[in-house]
C-alpha cells in the first residue's frame, strides 16, 4: 500500500529519485538535502492497461453535424431519425476488433449506438 513520506529534517513531502550512480531509488527531499533508501521492491507507479473494458464510443461532441464523416440510413432507437454519422473507434485492448459507432444527426438528439444486430452474437454470419 502506498503513502507519503515526509522529509525527516525539515517535514516538506518526500518525491521518489533515482541514484545514477548507485542505480537505487530514494525519497528525497526538494527543499533540503535528506533522502532515504526505498524499501521493498521500489515500486513508485503501475498502470494495469489489461483491465476489462467494454467498448465504450468515444467523444462525440457535434459529430452529427461533421461533414467529413460517412452518412447511413441507419435508425436511431431513441428517436426515429433515419439519417445518422458513422466512425469507426476501437476499445482500449488489442484483441478486440473495430467497432462501428453511429451518431444521429437530429440537433435535438445526437444519441451515440452501435448496431444493434451486431450486439447480438446469434445474428452474425460467421461463415466467412
């Protein structure tokens, strides 16, 4: 578990530092000179990027009114509109295959969906 550590001699916060020359790492101090010898395995920061992460469309701020993105007559489900933006975006893992996003372009909506009959695993063909 990881906490804050203050400087023995003057109580400022500790920030970790490497050693060149030892190649250790420390809690040293910015305002004096104390440091001390981390403890343990020295782990300062993780980042788990293998976390399960359902694919979630990305920004979406005025798309619909986009004229760079691809148009369908796909419908939306929250209000009926036929005409909507297409992208394309992937989830935050690799294994996982791009996902088409459709964003409608009524101003009054603008509701981010995929398409439904591929959220349906026995609806696709995977006979290809």
């Amino acid at each position: 578990m990881a906490s804050l550590r203050f400087c023995a001699d003057c109580n400022n916060l500790l920030y970790p530092r490497g050693q060149a020359n030892s190649r250790d790492l420390v809690f040293a101090c910015r305002m004096c000179n104390y440091s001390e010898l981390v403890e343990g395995n020295g782990l300062v920061y993780r980042n788990d990027l293998l976390t399960v992460t359902r694919e979630q469309p990305g920004v979406t701020t005025d798309l619909g009114s986009d004229m760079t993105l691809m148009h369908s007559d796909m419908k939306c489900p929250r209000c009926g509109n036929t005409d909507c933006v297409t992208y394309q975006d992937q989830s935050k893992r690799k294994e996982t295959r791009m996902t088409l996003f459709y964003v409608c372009t009524n101003t009054t909506c603008g509701y981010t969906f995929q398409d439904p009959a591929l959220l349906n695993p026995s609806n696709m063909d995977t006979s290809h």
